[in-house]
C-alpha cells in the first residue's frame, strides 16, 4: 500500500471514528493484494501468520469495522459466505461454473446500460451490481 493509499484509508477510518489499528492495515493490507474474493476466514488464516495471536474475532470485528467504514465490501454469492473486496472502484463479478473463481468485471465492459432500469414506480436506484457465470477463460480451453 503505497503512501497516498494509506492516507485514504487513515481518512476513511478518522471519518468513521475508528484507529487504524495494525491488524485493520493488515486486513486492508492483505485484502488489497489478494487473487480474488477472500473469505473471513481465509483472510484469518493469511494474517494468523504474520499475527498469530489474532483472533478469528478481530479479523471479524475488523471487517464488519472497515465494511461499514465504505473500505471493504461484503460480497455475497451461491454458497452465501461472505466474501471480501477492497476493489471500491464501479466494477461487477464473473463466476467460472467449473472452478468457482470469481473475478472482478470492470462496469465499462458491461455492453448494456441498466442506468435507467428500476423496480418500479417510487424507487431510487442508488447502486446495482451485475453477477455473470459461464466459464473462464482457463476452464473455456
């Protein structure tokens, strides 16, 4: 995490009344350079090497604290395990029907535009996400 990315987050965290605590910067550390879409407690076991006296709590405590601080989103798929993404950028999911990988899809490579499309009369549409399955290009060989 380069300088100007932890001053971000040090802002995001002051705005939101919480310390940046070793184990939040490790969380946000270890989420930030993660392949793919991490569990809670794949992200335990990751950290539990580097801190071995952290506690599946703290790394809970830790994501639901960085969560509702607008750092980290909850990504929840088939297998209803929240997943961790620290990509905050417009951006939607792929999941490969043969591997299970689940990939991160830029907005601008959506071809449709479901700007103007809502769930009915008095409706406001803050944020919408799109999840694509099919398979990837490694499993589509």
């Amino acid at each position: 995490m380069n300088h100007e990315e932890r001053a971000r987050v040090e802002t995001k965290l002051r705005e939101a009344e919480l310390k940046l605590t070793p184990q939040r910067f490790a969380v946000l550390e270890y989420l930030s350079r993660a392949e793919g879409h991490p569990t809670a407690e794949q992200i335990y076991a990751a950290l539990n090497r580097r801190f071995p006296r952290a506690s599946r709590a703290t790394v809970y405590n830790t994501l639901n604290a960085l969560r509702d601080a607008g750092l980290v989103h909850e990504v929840y798929m088939d297998d209803a395990v929240a997943r961790y993404d620290a990509n905050l950028s417009a951006h939607h999911h792929f999941i490969c029907r043969a591997c299970g990988r689940l990939e991160d899809v830029a907005a601008e490579h959506l071809r449709a535009s479901l700007s103007d499309v809502t769930p009915g009369a008095g409706y406001a549409v803050e944020s919408y996400e799109v999840v694509m399955r099919g398979l990837c290009s490694s499993c589509n060989r």
